[in-house]
C-alpha cells in the first residue's frame, strides 16, 4: 500500500498544479511535484521541469544529480 502513496501523491499535485487551478504557480508544490518524480517516477521529470516555472532549479538539480538524471535518464 505505502508503495503506490508516491505515484497517489503526482497524480493529485499534477491535478492541482498542471491543470489551471488556483494553485498552478504555487512554488512548494512545485517543488514537491518534481521531487516526488525525481524519487518515484524519473521519468516525467523533465516534462515537469520545461511545464513549471516557479520551483527551485538549484535544489531540483542536485536532487537530480544525486538520482543520477543526467538528461538521458528521463527522456
């Protein structure tokens, strides 16, 4: 059960932040939506990074280089 709760996690943030709500910009919840990707689903991550515009790049990146998502990884 605990194994599905961050893939349960994306799909509610990308409700809230990828569809135009009053949330959309919200700089926390883009950060949580992209890191929770980093960790359980690397393969929207950059979907997620050329969609978003208010979220924090620099620890984005390094949370990315520790994943080892060098750009390749998430294509």
């Amino acid at each position: 059960m605990t194994a599905d709760l961050p893939h349960e996690l994306i799909e509610l943030l990308e409700k809230i932040v990828l569809h135009n709500s009053a949330f959309s910009g919200n700089f926390n919840l883009q950060n949580i939506l992209i890191l929770t990707a980093i960790k359980a689903d690397p393969f929207r991550v950059m979907d997620y990074i050329n969609r978003l515009d208010n979220f924090d790049g620099h620890a984005v990146g390094e949370m990315a280089i520790e994943a080892q998502l060098y750009g390749t990884n998430t294509c």
